[in-house]
C-alpha cells in the first residue's frame, strides 16, 4: 500500500513538471518539436518538412502595428532566403483564418503563414507579445528569440542563419 501511494504521488509530481515546463515559453537554448499544420493556403506540413534546415517562426496578427512594420521585412528576407535554405513560417493570432488570409493577400505576402493553435502553443509557449520570433537551427533548437519589432536591418541579418 505504502509502495502505491509512493508511486502515485510520483507520478503526479512528474505530470506536475511535465504541464509546468509546457507552461514555459520557448527560450534560446530549448529544443522545439514543431507539430503538423494546416498552412492557410490548405497545405499540410509535417514535422519532417523543418528538419535539417534553419526555420524563422513569427507569430503576429493583423491588427498589430508592429507587427504590420515587421511584416515586409520578413517578406523582404523570405524572398531572399528561402532557396538558399532559410525556412519560413509565421503563426497568426487572429481570431479568423480568413482575417489573416485576407491580410496576407492584400499585402502580396507569400511566406508560408498558418494560424496559431493549441498544438503551436504547446510546443512554444505562451505568447508574450507581438511580433515574437524564433530561430530555429536545423535540430529545432532556438538560436534567437526576439520580442517586439525587429528593425530593417535586425531581419535582414536574420539571412546569416540561411545554409
């Protein structure tokens, strides 16, 4: 009896740990397990599509004003990048996936974009503000992580992580 009691007040204590460390945001340093998803443009992706090849993640909204700033610079790098192996994609936080495919179209932006979810949070975090970016190395793990709007230049030497 004594032995149960052990093993079960073990194994809460490990699932309390467990929920507290997918409670935290992603930092430099953690390695991100990034789950399937739905593109907006109704692409599937799977996990194995990021493997090996560095990957930007920006997660932004359309009615953020920085975000808006940020966005053509990270256009800007896409364009730049994405051939020489710099990987894309960014999460959006609208409450509707036409608000943000909309957003994107009116804006000619082309990087792969999706829309935020329990699954995405999971594997980064809660969300601290807007723009909030990650780079991923080719072994998912963060190698920048930036809060707020990046200037021109801060994006564009995002392209030193491109193979």
């Amino acid at each position: 009896m004594r032995a149960r009691r052990l093993f079960l007040a073990f194994a809460l204590a490990a699932g309390l740990v467990s929920a507290a460390s997918t409670a935290a945001a992603a930092e430099v340093g953690d390695v991100i397990a990034l789950p399937m998803v739905q593109l907006l443009d109704g692409r599937s992706v799977p996990p194995s599509q990021w493997a090996g090849k560095p990957l930007v993640i920006e997660v932004w909204a359309s009615w953020c004003p920085f975000c808006a700033l940020q966005n053509p610079r990270l256009q800007a790098l896409y364009e730049r990048t994405h051939e020489a192996g710099l990987q894309v994609l960014t999460i959006s936080i609208d409450k509707e996936p036409k608000v943000a495919a909309d957003y994107l179209k009116q804006r000619g932006y082309t990087f792969p974009a999706t829309m935020d979810s329990p699954a995405l949070r999971n594997a980064l975090g809660p969300r601290k503000g807007l723009p909030e970016l990650y780079v991923l190395d080719g072994h998912g793990r963060v190698v920048q992580k930036e809060l707020g709007e990046m200037l021109d230049d801060d994006v564009a030497a995002l392209a030193r992580y491109a193979k």
